[in-house]
C-alpha cells in the first residue's frame, strides 16, 4: 500500500488507520473525505522531534493551514506543540475560533486586505509575514491605529530552482510573492520595514515552493538566506533575530514518488544554516518552518461511488465517479497525480487503467487519466488516495454542489469533524 496506515481487511475492503472505507462509505455517504489523525500526529512528531533535539537556537514549526483548514486540524497541530500559519482572516478566524494561541500564528499572504490586516494586529498575531513595500505602508498605518508595534517578517524571493511543477514554484524571481534577493529589492524592503515606527522587523521569510522530494534545494535556501541576513548585518549593521523557511517538504502520491522522511528534510536545513552561521559568524537565528502537504497529505483519502462506467473503444474507458472536480480540483488545475484503489476490492489486481471522471459540467474536470484501478462496476466505492492536503480547502460550490463530509479516523473510530453541506446551506446567504 502506498502509504503504512492503509491495509486491506479479511473481507477484501480498503482501511485506513484501522477502520473499513466500505463501512465509511455506508454510514456517511460519498463523497467523503477520510483522514487519519494518528498519522496527522506522526507527521507533526517527526518534524519537532528533530526541531527540539537539534536545534539550540530554539524554533517552531507553523503548520501550513491553507493544506486543510478547519477547527479540528488546529486544535490537533495546537495539542502536538506546533504553530500555524494562516493566509487569511477566514483560515485566521477558524484557528482562533479553535483555541490556537494568537502568538503562534504567523500571517502570511500576498494581497491582504486592511480589513485583514485589521483583524491581525487585533488578535495579536505573534508575526505578519509582509509581501510587498504597500503592504508595509498599510499595515503601520493599521498598528498605529491600534496604538500597537506588530512583528513583522519579510518574503524573500531566494532564486532557487527547486525541481517541481512551475505552477507551484515560487522561490524563483518570476513570482507574485515577496521581494527579490538578486535585484536588490529585498535589501531595499529590509530598510524601509526598519524606518516604521509600528513595525518591528523581526526576520526573513521564504517559501521555495511544493511537493519538494529532495533535501538540497531547502538546504540551499538556508544558505543564501543566512548568506542574505550576513550582508545585512555588514552593510547596515541590521542583525535579524529570526529565519522563516516556508514549507515544501513532497509526499508519496504515486508509487513511483520517493520523498524523503519530513525528519531528514528538517535536519538537512539545520545543518546547512548551522554551517553557514559557524563560517560567518552570525548568530544562529530562532528558525520557523511551515510545512502543510507533509502534515496532513498522506493521512487523507476521498471516497467516491462509481456511477457509470464509459469504454470507448480504442479510445479510453472512463469510471464516472459522484465528486469530481468540486472536491479535488488539483488535476484539473495542473495535472496533480494521485493513486486509486477500489476500496470493496482492494484484494483484487488492478487490471484496468481508467480516467477517473467527475460530476461536473466541464470535460475537464478529472481525478486522473491512465489510472491503475481494479476492474469496478457501478455502486463500486472508488478510493482517491493523499488527498489530505489542498483537496477540502481547494474545494467549490461549482454547480452548487454541497462540500462533501470529513471524517477523522483515530485508533479504528470515525468520528465527523466537518458536517457535510445540505442543499439549505448552498442557499443560506442567497437573497
Ligand atoms: C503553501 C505554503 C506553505 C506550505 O507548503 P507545503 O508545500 O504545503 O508544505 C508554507 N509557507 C508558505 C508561505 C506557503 O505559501
């Protein structure tokens, strides 16, 4: 199985962290999203364990909450001693609303707006993560307001190539977020972030980009951003206590993905900024890191009920599954690739490949061409695998369809986090 918290059961169905996805799929209806809270659990472990044995400058890790952002996910990172990183005040909102203490969220975004911005210096956010020199503008005219001096931490764009799908790569200078190392730009940002009365400059940020399977490009970036913060202190005497280095860490989509343990990946950055802070001398900064894919990617999976099966011959068949698009609108968006399974017959080979099709008017709305799959039939339940991250927050209302229901799984016991929409709800705000 592609990941160790699935198994096949005596009766030949799929599970997950124990429990029967044919027994899921029966008692809450498809389509439905599963996910595994002991594995959420050890994803978060394997980060901090290494963050509190092999960093002595001290740390926190901020899960990436735009991944899967809901008030259960926050109480359950906030109980494993991390932090969060929201990009909005609807993702800001739902954490606060769960209890994550406003001091270990950090605020990210490339376009926030004042209202957002308002709601941030309000709730007493521990750091705003600044995109752009208006955003410096508008945000201490906000802190001013309030009578406050906010922590705020600058997006750097650090140039590195960092192997992965143009669409999700954002380290590079061709990027609508943050400032550029190479042109100047961030050096320029750095000073004018000094100058305000109601910011404090408290570190750098940067984010190289996603679905990184190796360790070097993350190790890069700590180099040329303590590189960075060395020339700072150099020039203009500004020495920055603390080094935000995003998230990114890969995880297994498909068998043929070989990501490395989330603990390797951290160690790796350690090292590379301890070495680079021993060769220049500069003090070794409080480190951030924000991984969301790695946290709850490979603890999901979404189960669907086959509807109809099309073989054209000589052409392709066609499972048409009852989500679709609307629910995981990531190979749609750029090709994302995912592994089926068929969760009532899991014990079989998978003898067919198939494009998984859904249920939205748009031809393009796939889960996957050329899948693996058993051979299925209609009433079959089909089992999209690591959909735990950027499926329910990527998720829409196309052709008013209710967001589907997730459900956690701990020790074998399906518990609802997120109650599936009624029809009522697709109308509620509609005049
Ligand atoms: C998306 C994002 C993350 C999380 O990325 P993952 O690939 O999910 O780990 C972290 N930080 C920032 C600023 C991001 O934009």
């Amino acid at each position: 199985m592609l990941t160790p918290n699935l198994s096949v059961n005596a009766q030949g169905h799929l599970c997950i962290g124990g429990a029967d996805c044919v027994t899921l799929a029966e008692q809450h209806g498809t389509p439905l999203y599963v996910m595994d809270e002991n594995m959420i659990r050890q994803n978060c472990r394997s980060y901090q364990d290494v963050l509190n044995s092999e960093c002595s400058s001290g740390g926190l890790i901020c899960y990436a909450s735009k991944a899967f952002s809901c008030k259960e996910i926050y109480r359950i990172v906030d109980s494993e001693g991390l932090g969060t990183d929201v990009v909005s005040g609807g993702e800001l909102y739902t954490a606060l609303k769960a209890g994550m203490p406003a001091e270990k969220i950090v605020f990210h975004g490339n376009s926030k707006s004042n209202n957002e911005l308002e709601f941030a210096v309000q709730s007493g956010v521990g750091r705003i993560v600044c995109d752009n020199l208006p955003e410096l503008a508008r945000l201490n005219a906000v802190a001013a307001a309030q009578g406050k001096v906010v922590s705020v931490m600058l997006r750097v764009k650090p140039g590195i190539d960092a192997h992965t799908h143009d669409f999700i790569q954002t380290g590079k200078i061709d990027s609508k977020f943050g400032f550029a190392l190479e042109t100047g730009e961030a050096e320029e940002a750095v000073l004018a972030a000094t100058g305000y009365a109601n910011l404090k400059l408290v570190g750098l940020h940067c984010h190289i980009g996603s679905q990184i399977l190796d360790t070097e490009p993350f190790a890069e970036a700590a180099r040329v951003m303590v590189r960075f913060m060395d020339s700072l202190r150099e020039k203009h005497a500004i020495v920055l206590p603390e080094l935000n280095l995003g998230g990114g860490p890969g995880i297994k989509y498909i068998e043929a993905d070989d990501p490395k343990p989330f603990g390797e990946v951290i160690r790796a950055i350690l090292k590379a900024m301890h070495e680079t802070c021993v060769t220049l001398s500069y003090p070794e900064p409080f480190v951030l890191f924000e991984p969301g894919r790695s946290i709850v990617g490979g603890a999901g999976l979404t189960l669907y009920t086959v509807m109809a099966k099309k073989q054209i011959p000589n052409v392709r068949t066609y499972v048409l599954v009852d989500g679709g698009m609307n629910d995981n609108p990531r190979y749609a968006l750029y090709q994302a690739e995912y592994t089926a399974v068929c969760a009532n017959r899991a014990d079989q080979p998978q003898t067919e490949r198939v494009t998984l099709g859904g249920k939205c008017c748009e031809s393009g709305d796939l889960l996957g061409e050329n899948m693996p799959l058993q051979a299925v039939e209609p009433d079959d339940i089909v089992a999209v695998l690591t959909t735990g991250a950027y499926n329910y927050s990527m998720a829409s209302h196309y052709n008013r369809n209710p967001n589907a229901e997730v459900v956690m799984v701990a020790d074998g016991e399906p518990r609802t986090i997120i109650r599936r929409e009624s029809y009522e709800d697709i109308i509620r705000n509609d005049v």
